[in-house]
C-alpha cells in the first residue's frame, strides 16, 4: 500500500532553473495539496485541489503553479527558482473535500536552490 | 481565518516521564483537530483526531489528546515517554467543507536517557 508517493526525494536547482514535482496517491482521495516545511514556521499550504479539475491558491502560492493532472496526480512546478524556495515539500490527500477526514502525507522532497 | 499556535518550539523530557504538548487554536466554529508526528526525515503521521463527541481521544503509540473548548486548546498527552518519542509533533485545524488544514509552528521533542 503506496499511500502518497513524490518524486523525488532530493533534488539540486541552480537559481532560474525550473523542476517539476510530482505527485501521486493510489487512495481514491478526491482533495490533494502541497505545503512546503520550513524551519521554525511549520507547515505552509502552497496550492490544493479539491478535487479533479480545480485547484486554489494557499497561503505561499508565489513562484508555484500546479497541475491536477487527473484523480490520482498533482504536480507542483517552479518556472525560476530562487534560493527563497529551498525547502522541503510536502504533497498531501485526504478523502473529502475539505478536512473533515485526515491528510495523508507524501515522505517529502527536499529541494536546494543554489 | 484559522490558526494554530504550539507555545513551546522545543521540549526534552527524560524517558519515563510524563508529557504534554500544548496547542491552543483560533476558529469560529466547531473545528477539527489534528496531532501528527514527524520523525527525522520523514513524512507526518497522524497521531490522533478530534471531530465531535467524546474531548478526550486516544491515539497511536500511548498518546491521548483533550479538547477544551473553554480554553481553545487541544494538549497532547503522554504518562511515559520513551526514547522513540523524539520527534517533531505538529498540531492542526480544519474544518468542515472544503479548507485545508492549518499547521502549527510544530514542537520539537528530546528525550534524554
């Protein structure tokens, strides 16, 4: 049982270089969403999808824009990168729309902006 | 809007002694709460809930949790910590309908021997 899986795991960008993370759940899971983590300020909400087809800005949306790409995918790209965005980031699902269940969480990718 | 605050940014406690993690939340309604851990490297994992009902709810691995909603709080609860309990330990919120959750700043926790 997979849960939530990202890709990858670690990754080094030169500033101005632009990735793509990737995201999947093999849950059914209809809401997905990235945070990114970093020291001392928790848990940041970046984008979410609600559910297939939409997705809505969090509260760190700058220098992101994400992909549902269908049920089980949600990417996340950084078009420039900036060594603002050395992070780790996180992709989550939960079952419903909104948080009336838990979000089950990815492992993480740890991203260095050089 | 929705917001968490965990006081306290780093705990230790020694093994065999008893803990607890405070939490204390801002929210209009009924809100949803959530404890997650996170272990060095890894993902969170869910430690406990609290939808309705009962206010205090057990969870994984000995930890329990009581709603207050007086106080606005929600304290995670150990009587013996071991020394596989050190971790950082996030508290949440959310709410009914579609609104993500809402991370505290995260507590971590050192358990000496």
């Amino acid at each position: 049982n997979a849960g939530v899986t990202q890709t990858p795991k670690f990754q080094v960008l030169k500033t101005g270089q632009s990735m793509t993370l990737q995201c999947a759940q093999d849950m059914n899971h209809n809401s997905m969403y990235w945070y990114r983590q970093d020291p001392g300020m928790g848990l940041r909400l970046i984008y979410y999808s609600a559910s297939e087809g939409t997705t809505d800005k969090g509260e760190v949306p700058n220098g992101y824009n994400v992909s549902r790409l269908n049920k089980r995918e949600f990417s996340l790209r950084l078009e420039s990168a900036a060594p603002s965005q050395t992070s780790v980031y996180f992709c989550a699902s939960s079952a419903t729309q909104g948080a009336s269940t838990e979000a089950f969480f990815g492992q993480g990718t740890r991203l260095t902006v050089v | 809007a929705q917001s968490v605050t965990q006081p306290d940014i780093h705990i230790t406690v020694s093994e065999g002694a008893s803990l607890e993690l405070r939490c204390n939340y801002s929210y209009g309604a009924t809100p949803y709460l959530f404890w997650y851990v996170q272990s060095p490297g890894q993902g969170l994992q869910l430690l406990l809930k609290y939808f309705s009902g009962d206010t205090l709810v057990q969870g994984i691995k000995g930890f329990e949790a009581e709603f207050k909603r007086s106080q606005s709080s929600f304290n995670l609860r150990k009587p013996s910590v071991h020394w596989s309990d050190a971790a950082e330990y996030f508290c949440a919120v959310g709410a009914r309908g579609n609104t993500p959750l809402v991370f505290g700043k995260g507590t971590r926790l050192s358990v000496i021997a």
